[in-house]
C-alpha cells in the first residue's frame, strides 16, 4: 500500500534529509519518511514532465547530465515560465499546495534520483532501451501523485478527480462550476464541459450510442461518430482502423528506419561490411557507418566508424563531426566563386552545383574559434563576437536597442537571442515571461513595452487587461439587432456582422467594384474594403494603395484619407487638429469574472467565452482537464459551434 500525504503550506517548510531511493521499488519499502523529505519545487516537476514528454536528447554516445534529459543550463531554458512544460509544473504544484492532489514525495523523489544516477552513469543510447529506466519512468514517474478530491468536489483538472470522474461542469457560467463529474449517459445533456460516457457520442446536445462496425458514418466526423473511433473514408460505414505495426526487435532483419522504435534509438544499419541490416542502437565509439546518421548524435562518421575528430582535423561530409569543443569551418569562403566554375573547382575544399551557380565547401578544419583578436582563416569568430571586416579582428556583437546591421558591413550585428530591425537589435521572444516586466512578446517575436492608456492589441494591456478596439466586437455579434446597435459594425446577413466602412453600405457589386477602395467579396455577396484583398499577402497590401499591413491582415490606413470628411466616414479613424487622420486606438480593460457577459475569449479572467443557458455569451469557468479538447469541440467547429481560441490558452498535458 503506497503512504500518499497531502501537502499543506506548513508541510512545504520541512528541510531535506537523506533520500535513499531503491531504483525500481514502485512499493516505496523501506524508504525516507515523508515528512523528512522536501517537498518538490517548480523545476523538479517540470524536469519529471520532461522525462516523459521530450526524449529529443537522448540518442547521444555520451552521459546526457545531471538532469532527466537535459543539462542544468537545458533545464533553465526549457521550463521557464511560459513554456508548456513550465505550465504543466505549475498547474501540478498549484494543485498540491491547494490539496487536491496526493503526492508521494518518496515516490517523487525515487524518479528524480534514480534518473539523474542512470543518466550520469549509461550512455544515453544505450539508456534509452534499458529496462530500468523504461520501468522507472512507467513507476515512480508517472505515479506519484493521485487525487485528492472527492466526486462532485470543486476541481481545476483531471488529475484533482478520482477514477471514473473528471473535472467537468453542468453549470459553467457559475464561479466554482468545474467539479469531479462522472460522464454523462445515454441520453443525458452533454456539452463541451461534460462529456458523455464511453461508447456515447454527444450528438446535438444529448448522448446518443456510437455507431457499430459496418453502420454508414460521415468521414468528415473523423470517426468520432463510431465505437471503433475510425470511418473508412472509402465506404463511409464504421470499421477498424489498421494496426499500427509492431516494431522489429534488436538484431532482427529490416528494410528502413520505419521497422524500428526511433523512440529506443533504434536504426536499421548493417553491423559491419557486406552484413544485411537489422535493427540496432545508433552506433557507438568505433561501430561500423556508412554515414553521420548511422552514429550517435554526439558522433560523426569517418572511416566507416563512428568517431568525433580532434582539432585541426579535416572535417565535413567527407570525413566526420568534430568533438563538441570545435566547429568545423572551411578555411577559404567557397561563396566567393559563385558563378565562377573554374576558380571554385580549383579549391579542394569547394564544390561548383551547374544548376545554381553555387560554390560550396565540402570540407572544413575542426577549430576553436576566438573571441578577440584575428579571427580564425581571417573571418571566423565565436558566436559571441563577429570578426570586423576592416580589422579582420573578433568584436563584441550589438545588444538590444543598440544600432546594428544585419550582415555587419556598417555596424556590428546582433547577439545571439536578438535579431536586427531598421538597425536596431530587438531582443527575441517566444512568451510573454521572456521579456521584462511591463513588456510583452508581439505578433514577431520581439519584447514590446505595455501601453495601458491606448492599446492595439490585447498583448499590449498585459495578463490582467484586454483592448477594447473600436470595431473588435463586430464579429461575435449573432443577430442583426446587437450588429445594428454598434456603430462600427455592419451586418452583412445572417452569418456575418462586420466592421463598418464605406464600403459595407454598397449592395451592388458593379457599384462596389467601380470604387477602387471596395473590393466585392462573392463568397459572402458583401463590398468590403479593397484592402482586405490583400490578407496574408504583405507585398502585395504594401503595394496597394491606402492599406497598411499588420500581422497577417491587411486594412486601410486612415492616414490615407486626405480630408477631415473623408476620415470621419470610417469609424475607426479619427481627425486631429493637426490636420491628420489616424487610427482610433483602444482601451484596456480588465478582464471580466465568470458570469459576465462577453463578446471574445480574450475578455474573460478564464479564457473561455461561451454561450450560456439564457442564449447570452458568457465568460465560462475553463476546463483545463484532459477531455476538454474532446470530439465535442471538434464537431461543435465544424457545425457552427463556438470555439474561441486565446493566445497561449494554457493546455493542461496529462502524464
């Protein structure tokens, strides 16, 4: 019977004491007692998910760290705040400290240990086949937490539920709506936020029992509509999808890498020279290759053995990787003689391509490269510097907000992490934790500073806040009354209310054609700005005339409307007095609670907009379980349901 505690905020004060963890002792026998153990942080959560999620780094000749899968330094970039496996951590750790998980912190602590010592002592390759680590990863990995709730007890995500129930809701639009459900059954209500039982379907609102093998389907449900969850695309009538093929174990014969478990890092290569292939570990120190991917990934092939070259080695296609230390880098530049057959053949070390007209090494020197002064064959530096061209010396690159240029001829070009806009480094982003306080990470990937007064989009009002832009309501509006009673929308027909403009009020198509500012969208019988042609299509938006391009949509500039009438016509620009015409920027607003009334996701302290009982958009309670991504919410997007898709919608990834 394995002791599992539950973790209050006094527990989480206890110090750490010795932890000796049996390797493969799923019982927990004869392990620390719980309350001498520490309790688990963000980052040992995080580092658990990962051992389980990313096997990316595996494949290597060499001990891969100190980590599960990664190095302390891998460890800080992939669970930084933001990242799904971060995210994952945190909503785990915020489920303990609120007790509604268990967690068995020997079982905890037997998967971190046990992982670290089987990495820092078993080359990755041959680890990621070993039966200990497959085995500590499906025990003491993946089972060291249970729920804590009981059913029908307020929830956040599955993991809080008991077996046989998952966090749902029958009244989503109340706050603590999400409780630990049972699935509804045959002909209960069902929806997005209660699923129906297994072997129902939730068709219109009700379960209804899934079709049998042989009953006609539609392709189009993806087989969500059958027990067997596949539809013959070919017969239209419900059957059993093929069975995956089993992989080939070691040693037996194969014909391609597709025979065997990639996941194990298993190949198909032959053992040695003139043997038939079978399925075996990429190749080691000295194994037989034919090419770099015979070999481990921290291996290269020369000599038909997988081997790393020492310093000053030739190196590349021909010979071999370099050891980690080194780069492999030509020692002429073979671009010099694109277009120039006879020079680039007169290098040994370059290849002339006919049909390009490309000049390209196809051997380098394994060599550290500096970080001050002559750079390495006159134009190598490390990456941290760039070698200047006048001095054919390694100078430091630019940082953020520093003049750069991109191919530094004119100024340095920019660190690592930063890339260079109208020559000036903007620092890169992937979340909006990347960037500092007060900042945000836009549209392409750059930190932008929060404007809390004027906004342009919800981004820039931060986590707490949306913009509510002039017209950015137009298209959740369901009837022609609500379009009408907005200024800035006009309603097309029955599926369509959208932002107002000159043109939304041409109904002829010849009218609205003659206008070189409309465009006639035939799909929708509706005259739209000409601009809106040009969606997805920044060169062309750029080139048109009165439309300026952002993000993927193309709109018309109201610094084109040369006259104050003009500008006044569209509802979303706005005439200064100092005699130009700009866009009405929006507001920050904060986010409302569940319950309220709401146009978009986005507006919503949950993230989830949706409409309620009473036929009005309301902001949900948003399930974060693993079945709330269900066929539900597929088929309510392909029928007309609502799907509101947020920015960086936290995903709850279940183990």
């Amino acid at each position: 019977m394995q002791s599992y505690i539950k973790i209050s905020c006094t527990a989480f004060m206890v110090f750490l004491s010795a932890c000796a963890s049996d390797l493969l002792n799923p019982n927990n026998d004869d392990l620390t007692p719980q309350e001498e153990l520490e309790p688990l942080t963000v980052l040992e959560l995080c580092t658990i998910y990962l051992s389980q999620n990313d096997n990316s780094n595996l494949c290597i000749a060499g001990h891969v760290g100190t980590g599960l899968d990664y190095s302390d330094e891998d460890l800080a970039q992939r669970c930084r705040p933001g990242a799904e496996a971060r995210i994952w951590a945190e909503d785990l750790y915020d489920s303990m400290t609120q007790e509604r998980v268990r967690i068995d912190l020997s079982m905890a602590r037997n998967c971190l240990d046990s992982s670290r010592e089987l990495r820092q002592t078993t080359a990755g390759r041959v680890l990621a086949k070993s039966s200990e680590w497959n085995l500590l990863k499906l025990n003491a990995c993946e089972r060291f937490y249970q729920a804590g709730q009981n059913e029908g007890d307020v929830c956040r995500f599955d993991w809080d539920c008991p077996n046989e129930t998952s966090c749902a809701s029958a009244a989503p639009w109340t706050v603590d709506g999400a409780r630990c459900l049972r699935p509804a059954q045959l002909g209960a209500a069902c929806s997005s936020y209660r699923g129906c039982d297994t072997g129902l379907g939730c068709e219109e609102g009700l379960c209804v029992a899934l079709l049998a093998d042989g009953e006609a389907c539609d392709p189009y449900n993806f087989g969500s509509d059958c027990t067997s969850g596949y539809c013959d695309e070919t017969t239209s009538k419900c059957s059993q999808p093929e069975a995956a093929p089993e992989y080939k174990s070691e040693g037996e014969e194969c014909l391609d890498a597709t025979e065997c478990n990639s996941d194990q890092c298993m190949i198909c290569k032959p053992a040695n020279i003139g043997a038939i292939s079978t399925c075996q570990s990429v190749g080691g120190e000295d194994d037989y290759c034919r090419a770099h991917d015979d070999c481990a990934g921290d291996l290269g092939c020369t000599n038909f053995k997988c081997t790393s070259l020492e310093e000053d080695q030739p190196c590349g296609p021909n010979h071999g990787m370099c050891k980690e230390e080194y780069s492999c880098i030509p020692e002429i530049l073979c671009y010099n003689f694109d277009g120039d057959q006879a020079n680039c053949s007169a290098q040994s070390i370059c290849l002339y391509d006919e049909a390009s007209g490309y000049c390209d090494p196809v051997e380098g020197r394994c060599s550290v490269l500096p970080e001050s002064g002559a750079c390495k064959f006159g134009y190598a530096c490390a990456a941290t510097t760039y070698c200047e061209t006048t001095s054919t010396t390694c100078q430091a690159r630019a940082l953020a907000g520093e003049s750069c240029a991109s191919d530094g001829s004119t100024a340095p070009p920019c660190a690592a992490g930063k890339t260079c806009t109208d020559n000036i480094c903007k620092e890169n982003c992937e979340y909006d934790e990347d960037c500092a306080e007060g900042s945000y990470c836009d549209e392409n990937y750059f930190c932008q500073s929060q404007n809390l007064n004027a906004c342009e989009t919800n981004m820039a009002c931060g986590e707490d806040k949306y913009c509510d832009l002039p017209g950015s309501e137009c298209p959740y509006y369901t009837d022609q009354t609500s379009c009408a009673g907005d200024n800035t929308c006009a309603f097309v027909d029955e599926y369509a209310c959208q932002l107002a403009t000159d043109c939304a009020g041409i109904v002829s198509a010849e009218v609205c054609t003659a206008d070189t500012s409309c465009t006639w969208l035939a799909d929708y019988s509706a005259c739209r700005p000409a601009c809106w042609a040009h969606d997805g299509n920044e060169t062309a938006c750029e080139q048109a005339s009165g439309c300026t391009y952002s993000g993927s949509y193309c709109d018309p500039d109201c610094s084109t409307n040369a006259d104050e009438a003009s500008c006044a016509a569209s509802p979303t620009c706005a005439y200064k007095n100092v005699g130009y015409c700009q866009s009405i920027p929006g507001d920050c607003q904060d986010k409302l609670i569940v319950g309220e009334t709401c146009a978009s996701s986005s507006q919503c302290q949950s993230g989830d907009c949706a409409q309620a009982e009473d036929g009005q958009m309301r902001c949900a309670v948003e399930l974060s379980g693993c079945n709330r991504d269900s066929e539900f919410l597929k088929l309510a997007f392909l029928y007309g349901g609502f799907l509101f898709l947020g920015r960086r919608r936290r995903k709850n990834k279940c183990l």
